[in-house]
C-alpha cells in the first residue's frame, strides 16, 4: 500500500510574492509559523478550509498551490 502524498508550492510562491516570510504567511491565514513549516517540509497535509486560505493568500487557484500524488511541474 502506497503512502497518499499531498503536496505544496508553498515555499517557492512565499519566495515569488516579495520573500513573504513564514510567519507573515502564517498571520495571514490564521496559523503558527510552526504550521508553515511542517507544510512546506511535507509532514502536515491542510483541512480544506486551510488550503483555500492559503490559496486566497497567495492570489491563486488550489491547484496553484497544492498538488496530489508526484508533482510534474518541476
């Protein structure tokens, strides 16, 4: 049985919108930066609700954000 993986561009599209830092990310959607973190390391997979404001906080569609399975896009 294969590990289900969620993923995320959260760390390149912190970079890309003026080197938001993790804590400023993380006062914007409501969060800890300890919760960043673990996102962006792969160890934490968002609620729904999460990863539409993380999406909304970037200005993109969920699937701009988040992936499911093996990304393709690198």
């Amino acid at each position: 049985m294969s590990k289900n993986l969620v993923g995320n561009h959260i760390r390149k599209l912190r970079f890309n919108h003026n080197e938001m830092t993790q804590q400023q990310l993380a006062d914007k959607v409501g969060v800890t930066r300890q919760t960043i973190v673990a996102l962006e390391k792969g160890n934490y997979s968002p609620s729904l609700e999460l990863a539409f404001r993380i999406s909304h906080a970037f200005g993109l569609p969920l699937e701009e954000v988040f992936f499911y399975g093996e990304d393709t896009s690198q």
